[in-house]
C-alpha cells in the first residue's frame, strides 16, 4: 500500500511539473513575440514614462556629442 501511495505521489508531481513547463513555455512564447521595447521594459523595473525619459536624455546625449566633435574637428 505504501508503495501505491508513493507512486501517486510521483505521478501528482510529475503532472505539476508538466504543468508548470508548460506555463513556461507559453510564456516564453509570448516574450518571444513582444517588440524590442516591451522586452526592455520587462527586464528594467521602472516605470514606461520613466523609461521614455531615460531613452531621449540618452539620445539628447548622443546629439550633443555627435556636434561637439564636429564644431571642435
């Protein structure tokens, strides 16, 4: 009897993890097929607006940079 148990104990375990791979899976799809800036977004706990801000300050930045090389060359 005990051995019965722990079969139906390893069968309910293998079953939660076929589960859970499977949730895994689906949700590794639906990362897959997200544009680049919502991965981004996923990955980067901020929120979007502060994500937005972040992005243009950075390509302000790099405008910035691009005519203070060309005025000083």
């Amino acid at each position: 009897m005990e051995e019965k148990t722990g079969k139906r104990i390893e069968a309910e375990e293998l079953n939660q993890l076929k589960e859970e791979n499977r949730k895994l899976r689906e949700e590794n799809e639906r990362l897959r097929k997200l544009p680049l800036k919502e991965r981004l977004y996923d990955h980067v706990h901020v929120s979007v607006k502060t994500m937005d801000r972040i992005i243009f300050g950075l390509c302000v930045l790099f405008v910035i940079v691009v005519v203070a090389g060309m005025l000083k060359g």
